[in-house]
C-alpha cells in the first residue's frame, strides 16, 4: 500500500519543470522541421503489400527478387516476425501493383508466400487524410477550449489548452526523433492523448477551483500545491493502470495496433507530467486569483441532485 | 437513512444489467464458416431441390459440414473449418453453375431465443475478417461531358428542325458547346430558340472573322445536379454488380462529395473482384450512317470481336446505356439469339422519335470505355501523379430496325446465346454513368484477419486482468467492488456496440483495452475522495456519501471533455478510426455508468446503513 503522507512542493520546481517543457518542445520542433515525420501510407499515398512466407526468409532474397522484378525502389522490411515482410513502393504507383508484387515473388514456386494484406492509397487520398487529420485536432482543441471557458473560466481553459498543446507536440516530436511510422491509427491515438490528457489537467483543475473557494490561505501557490498533493496519488494510480494495459496492447497487441500503444503511452506519461507541473504553472502564469472565480455559481445545492 | 438505495434504484439497476447481458450474449457464441448460396436473378431461387443438390454435391466431394438450411430465401451450409469452407465453395460454384452464387461467410451461432430478441453479435470490421476495401473517386467532370455530348446532339436536331442553319456544334475543353454560324442573323435566330427550349443554359455571343458563334454554357446548378445524379447511378450500377459478385454483407456506401466506398468481406481475389466492379464500360445507341452523309456528321468505328470490320455510323446518339429499364437476352422466332430491351420514358420518346423515320436502315450498339493512364511527371521538383483519361469506343452489334421502336425493343443479329446473356447482363447492371478511379484500396487476408482478432482478444483479457488485480491490491473490498463494476462496464460496452450494430476493428479493440484502463478513473477518484474524507475525521457513513458526490462533478467534467474529443474524430475520421472512435465514446458512457451508479449500489448494499468504525479501504 502506498500512503503519501509527505507533502511535496511541486510548484517549488517550476522553474526547473519551466526549463524541461521548454527543452522538450524545442526538441520537438526542432525536430519536426529537420526530420518532420515518416509518415505512413495512410498519409503520403502509394502501395504497401505484406506477404508471409512459411519459413524465414533473408530479405537480401526478397530484394534482389524484386530487383529482378522491376522494382528497385521498393523497400523491404520485416514486420514484426521473420517469416512476415512488408514490401513500400513510392508514390507514383497503379492499383494493381500488390498483385504484380506478389506474383513476382510467387515465381519461386517452393517459397510458399501467400498475401496477407495489399494496401493502395492515392496521394490525392493521402493529401485530404493529412489536412482532415489536422484539422480534427485543430477543432477538438477548440470544442474543449470553449466548453472549459464555459465550465470552468477563461484562464483555466487557456492553461488546459496549452498544457494539451504541450503533450500533443512533444509526442509528435517523440514520433519524429524515433522515426516511427504515423499513420491512421496513431493519429487517433493521438486524439485519444487529448481525451486521456485533458481528463487528468481537468481533475488537478478542479481541485483548484475547489480549493480556491474553501481554503482561507491566500497565496496560488500554496493552493496549488495543496490541490496537487490532494490529486496525487489518484493521478498515479491512474496513470499506473493506463500504462499496464497500454504495455500489454504494445506486447501482444501485434504489430499493426504497436504504433498507437506506443503513442498513448508516450502521451499518458507527458500527459501526467503536464497535469502536474504544466497546466499549474501556466495557471500561475496567468495570474490566476481567487476572484477569478467568484462570483461561484450555486454548484453545491445542484450537484446534491444531481448524484444518483 | 444514508447510503441506502430504494429498492425501485436496486431493481432498475439490475433490469438493466439483465437487459445488458442479453444483448452482449451473442458475442460469446463463435461464428461457423458457411458458405451462402443465393440466386444470381430473381428467377432463380434457392429451394429445397437447389439445397439437395449442394447436399449431394458435398457429399460427392466428401466434405462433411454442420447443417444446411434455408434462411431468408438464400441457402447457407456451415461447417467445421475454414479448409472445408474452401473445398465447398469451390465444388458448389462448379456444380451449381451461373444461375447460383456461392459467397463465403461467416455465420452466427446465436441461439433462436436471442435473435427472436433482436440481439446479434457485433460485425467485424474488414481487418479483423479480410476482404477487400476499395475507395472510388467518381469522374464527374466526364459525366458533366457526356451530358453536353447529348446537348449538342440535341441541339443539332432542333436547329435543323426549326431550318436554321448552322456551320458545326462542338465541345470544347472548358466544358462549352461552341455553335458556329454562316451569318449573324442565324446565330440570333438560334439563340433565341434555343433560350426558349433551354432553361438550364447560358449564352454568349462571339464573332471571329466571318464566323459567328454562340457558346452554350451550363449553369451552376444543372452541373451540380448532372454530378449528384451520376454519383447516385454509379452507387446503384455499383451495387447491382457486387450483387452479381455473390458477397455475403456488402457496403455500397457515398463517401463525401465525389467518392464511393466498397467493401467486400470475405473477398480475398482483389483482381477479379475489381474487374467487375470497376468496369467503366457504357452503351450508345447510335444509326448508321447514310451513305451521302457529310464527313462532319459520321464517325467511324471498329468492331469489337473483330477489330477488322468497320462501320460508319452517324454523329448523334439516340439514347444511352442509362435510359435502358432492363434487359434480358432470349430468343427470337427462329431460335437466334436476342436481347429485349425495355427503356425508361425518355428514352423510349427518344428511340420512336428517331426510329420512325429510318425503318430499314441499321442501327449500331457502341460499347464505351473509359480506361486511363497514370503518369508521372517532375513539375516543380516534386513528383506528380497525373491521370489520363481516354476513351475506347467499339462496335458491339448493327442490326436493321424493323419498324418503329418504342420503349421496348429487340437487339438481333448476335453471334451467340453467349454473347447475348452477356450483353443483356451489361445493360441490366447498368453502366457507370460516369468512369471512377480507384484512389484506395485494401486487402486483408484471411489469416491475418484471424491474427488481428487473436492478439486484441488477448491483449484485452491480460490488460483486463492486470487491472483487476492492481485493484483488489491497492483498494482492497473497494477494489473488488470496483472489480464488479468494471466487468460489468465490459459486458455493457459489448451490449451497446452490438445493439448499434457497430462495427468492431482493430482500433476498436485498442479502444476497448484503453477504455478499460481509463474506467478505473472514476473509481480511483471516488475512493481517494473517501480517504481524504475519513482522514479528515468524518465518519464512516457520511465519508462514503460525500466522497461519492464531490467527486461527481470532476468525473463529469472530465468525461465530458473526453468524449468531445471522442465524438470530433467520429466526426472527421474514416473506417478503422471511426471504430475506434465509436468503442471510446461507448466506453465513457458506461464506464461513468458503472463507477457512478454500479459501484454506489454495491457499496451501499455492502456498507450502507451499518455502524461502522473502518473501512476497508
């Protein structure tokens, strides 16, 4: 059992936390605009073909094959066990090539390959996915900047905004320095970062607000920290179990479904770190008082109702 | 008193759970390879002497199977293995032969009692079966084309109706018709005619030389309206051809402005499947032409089957592939093949009004086909991948026109009763009314459908279980409780998707696995509540009770703002992303469900209205 009795002095390390958000998101960019993301098929258009064979192969073998073939510029890998390959051609390539791909290795009659999945995206195709994958988390930041702004107050909604913007960024730069594949579903996963992220800046939030109203000490930082430490072993508990399930879907989840467990883990641990010292510390920033939030609204009496 | 719930919350709990149970039931019963025999027309049924001789086809090829019965007009057989689903469809196709088609499917095994309750399991999505998925993108700037195609034609006959003359009427590539005249007055003879006739176009007058012009420009709305129209005929002449495929539960769907989605479950020949759906092929009705006809007027064409013999054939098409109702091939007086054709209204005032006047003359059926080529081009440093479209137009039949054609006609003069049955097919599915283009296309074979579903299923069971057991640790009788109530959030969440008849995929399962995960949240919340309460010295009753109820309001806010996130990549995501979208959304419902209600019944039923000193908490 876990009892956390000390109180620890979380806003006591902004600067310091200032300093490793400002790092991060600096890597980040950096690295956004040097190596930008390898995005996946879903995104740049072209053919992706996944073949699996009986036994391991080289891949030096399915190379040359396909050299042999007519396609030099197919690039070969591994996908996820010896005996699965993954075969990417470039853009500019016809619907049909998976079947001409697998006929070309299908010559060598005692390979036993058998097609596993064939995929083809136009670069048109690929192009609207990439805008309406922007654009999605363009509105849901917003959809949940005004419903903050309604529910809570403006500067609480612009400190949860920035605290997402924050995670959503330094995953993205996690992707990018990693150079793992961003396709479809790690963009949901994405958006799901969003949803998981918010949840934990909103509880740290509310605790706030709570504390604003009902302690009689004066400083924000000190209700700050009071709130953070009330919070905390909820937000670890959490985070715990979101992260064991996440590590079990990145374990056994296959390969296909590896890059969306991988994104939400990133993002829950930046999520976490975030709801703690980010989304506070902008707070602080901002200046946030106590009459920010008066005159409160009737809340006690309604949410006495409101309890099943 | 304080944390007793009245027996009416008790009991509504409980119907509700009960009501869950039943709708997630059917997911637990595993699907049976089946084979679904149903008949290719709607002459052919599918009857007890069909199903006895797939019975004895089977048995023939010695391949045992579970049951076959008729269910819903269509024959489905089911067996042990997905080796033996092979063995039969192969054998079934060939013995049945083109009257019946035989499509691979995975059957339910849900019991009568359930599915007389309308519960059914969830469908899976094309990554967790295989099959094949194809996005098209509708060519509507051809279909706006050939609409102007048969304007200009139109055009021709009224001009030379109302004897004005005129040089030529041509379409160029702007999407204009370009009506040349002799003389100015002429042109504004042929305006003002054509104004009255003509509501959906816009004129504009030019003079080159000693050459008058008119342009014929559509307005924005009859384009809007050609391009709706197209879309929705190529959807239905989509649909009819995956009929013709014999694929168990296809989706024919309109995607956005311009595309069409087809997903074949089931599917696993990609090529074969595309050839028929993709084939991009129209009719036109045309007359041969007279031998004293001007160059201007006549175009000449090649014969499909024998590339040889030609045939001049006039400028002007009567109607269409479109206007035709529907098609069957038959036989005529003398036992020659034949094709009877039946038109809509239109098109059969069109083929009267032209008809009449050209009895014994013959008339020419042209097969179009849009086909393309891509190219790659280098423009500004990038690589561009362009699309050129071209169109091959070949003779298929040109037959003498007995007298005159109403809305119901024959085609004669075919070479076979093969020929004909073909000809008759192509004209009963229709034709695209506009080309499409694949831009997206997926395949998942079947093993890796297995595959995918094998390491979800797992993932979720040890995820679920580690969970359990972090919480049976860390919050003791309120973690078992919690525990109750997360299970329960399980079977609710399956109960939901399969009412809605969601579709599950792989980022489906991702989302349920995550969902469990983030379940625990409204837990955690409400027990560190209570702590926080009895540390502060409250008692033991009314620490429950207010912990319950502050942390409400956090668990809502921060619900709700998940689930904004949830409902936008709904809203702006496609196939795989959309269900995952869907199990996220489902889940924080019912998970705020169970934490908040399930978990306060439980705990009120396991401490409410006792003296207490501690809590096991």
């Amino acid at each position: 059992m876990i009892h956390i009795k000390r109180e620890f002095n979380f806003m006591g390390a902004r600067r310091i936390a200032a300093i490793i958000s400002i790092v991060l998101l600096l890597v980040s960019i950096g690295s956004l605009a040097i190596n930008g993301l390898k995005l996946g098929l879903d995104f740049t258009g072209g053919s992706l073909v996944e073949v699996t064979y009986e036994r391991p192969v080289e891949l030096e073998d399915v190379r040359s094959q396909l050299r042999a073939g007519g396609y030099g510029d197919a690039v070969v890998q591994t996908f996820g066990s010896a005996n699965d390959i993954l075969i990417r051609l470039g853009e500019a390539h016809d619907p049909q090539l998976g079947q001409k791909i697998l006929e070309v290795l299908q010559q060598d009659a005692d390979a036993g390959v058998t097609l596993r999945r064939n995929e083809f995206v136009g670069s048109q195709v690929g192009e609207e996915l990439r805008e309406q994958g922007g654009l999605g988390l363009l509105v849901a930041l917003i959809m949940v900047m005004i419903y903050l702004a309604f529910r809570f107050q403006f500067k609480f909604s612009v400190g949860a905004v920035l605290a997402l913007a924050h995670d959503v960024i330094i995953v993205l730069g996690f992707f990018s320095l990693m150079q793992i594949d961003f396709d479809l579903t790690v963009l949901a996963a994405l958006l799901a970062v969003i949803g998981y992220s918010l949840n934990d800046t909103i509880v740290v939030y509310d605790r706030i607000r709570e504390n604003f109203r009902i302690l009689r000490v004066s400083e924000p930082v000190e209700i700050l920290n009071t709130s953070l430490n009330q919070t905390l072993s909820r937000t670890i508990v959490t985070s715990l179990t979101t992260m064991l399930v996440l590590v079990v879907l990145a374990i056994f989840g296959g390969e296909m479904i590896y890059g969306f467990a991988i994104a939400l883990l990133a993002g829950v641990i930046i999520g976490t770190y975030s709801s703690v010292y980010v989304a506070g510390n902008i707070l602080l920033l901002l200046k946030v008082t106590r009459e920010d939030l008066i005159p409160p609204p009737p809340k006690e009496e309604e949410e006495e109702e409101l309890v099943p | 008193m304080l944390n007793r719930y009245p027996l009416w919350k008790n009991l509504l709990i409980v119907m509700v759970l009960v009501i869950a149970g039943i709708y997630a039931a059917p997911n637990l019963y595993p699907e049976d390879y089946a084979v679904q025999i149903s008949g290719s027309r709607a002459i052919h049924q599918v009857d007890d002497r069909v199903m006895a001789q797939s019975v004895s086809l089977l048995e023939q090829e010695g391949i045992s199977f579970k049951s076959a019965e008729l269910e819903n007009e269509a024959g489905m057989i089911r067996f042990d293995s997905s080796d033996a689903q092979l063995r039969a469809r192969a054998a079934l196709t060939r013995g049945l032969g083109e009257n019946y088609v035989v499509a691979m499917n995975l059957a339910p095994t849900t019991p009568d009692w359930l599915t007389a309750l309308g519960a059914r399991p969830m469908t899976l999505g094309l990554d967790l079966r295989g099959g094949v998925h194809f996005l098209m993108e509708v060519d509507t700037d051809q279909a706006v084309a050939q609409r102007l195609e048969v304007y200009a034609s139109d055009i021709r006959t009224t001009l030379r109706e109302q004897r004005i003359r005129y040089r030529s009427v041509d379409l160029d590539d702007s999407g204009r018709l370009i009506v040349r005249f002799a003389d100015a007055e002429a042109r504004d003879q042929a305006q003002s005619r054509l104004r009255r006739d003509y509501q959906e176009f816009a004129f504009e007058s030019a003079q080159q030389d000693d050459a008058w012009f008119l342009h014929v420009t559509l307005n924005e709305q009859s384009v809007r309206e050609i391009e709706d129209y197209a879309i929705q005929q190529n959807l239905t002449t989509l649909r009819n051809r995956v009929n013709e495929l014999g694929v168990a539960e296809p989706l024919v769907q309109r995607q956005g402005r311009n595309r069409i989605v087809v997903q074949l479950p089931g599917i696993q020949d990609a090529a074969a499947a595309k050839r028929v759906i993709g084939q991009t092929a129209n009719l036109e009705f045309r007359l041969e032409a007279m031998s004293d006809a001007s160059r201007a007027a006549t175009e000449v064409f090649q014969f499909r089957n024998d590339p040889d013999r030609r045939a001049t054939l006039e400028r002007d098409i009567i109607i269409t592939g479109s206007s035709v109702a529907n098609a069957n091939a038959t036989f005529d007086e003398n036992g020659m093949p034949q094709v009877s054709i039946t038109l809509d209204a239109r098109g059969g005032q069109m083929m009267s009004r032209v008809t009449r006047n050209a009895i014994q003359r013959r008339m020419a059926v042209v097969f179009v086909e849009h086909k393309t080529r891509t190219v790659t081009e280098r423009i500004d440093g990038e690589m561009v991948e362009r699309r050129i479209p071209y169109t091959e137009k070949r003779l298929i039949s040109l037959a003498t026109i007995q007298s005159v054609l109403g809305n119901q006609f024959r085609i004669t003069g075919l070479d076979s009763p093969r020929e004909s049955s073909e000809l008759a097919l192509l004209l009963r599915a229709g034709a695209l009314a506009a080309p499409i283009y694949f831009v997206e296309e997926r395949t998942i074979g079947p093993s890796l459908g297995a595959a995918n579903i094998e390491m979800g299923v797992t993932s979720v069971k040890i995820g679920f279980a580690l969970v359990l057991v972090f919480m049976a640790l860390f919050y003791r009788v309120f973690g078992l409780l919690a525990n109750v109530a997360l299970t329960l959030n399980l079977v609710m969440i399956m109960a939901v998707m399969s009412m809605l008849g969601a579709t599950l995929t792989l980022p489906g399962i991702a989302g349920i696995v995550l969902t469990v995960g983030m379940a625990v949240d409204a837990n955690v919340l409400i027990f560190e509540r209570i702590k926080e309460e009895l540390r502060s010295g409250a008692p033991v009753q009314s620490a429950i009770h207010s912990g319950f109820s502050r942390a409400f309001s956090t668990i809502l806010d921060a619900n709700v703002t998940t689930l904004i996130a949830a409902v936008i990549l709904f809203a702006m995501g496609t196939g795989p992303v959309k269900g995952f979208a869907v199990t996220l959304s489902v889940g924080i419902v019912t998970s705020m469900f169970a934490a908040l209600v399930i978990t306060r019944a439980l705990v009120n039923l396991t401490y409410g209205g006792r003296k207490l000193q501690k809590l096991g908490l």
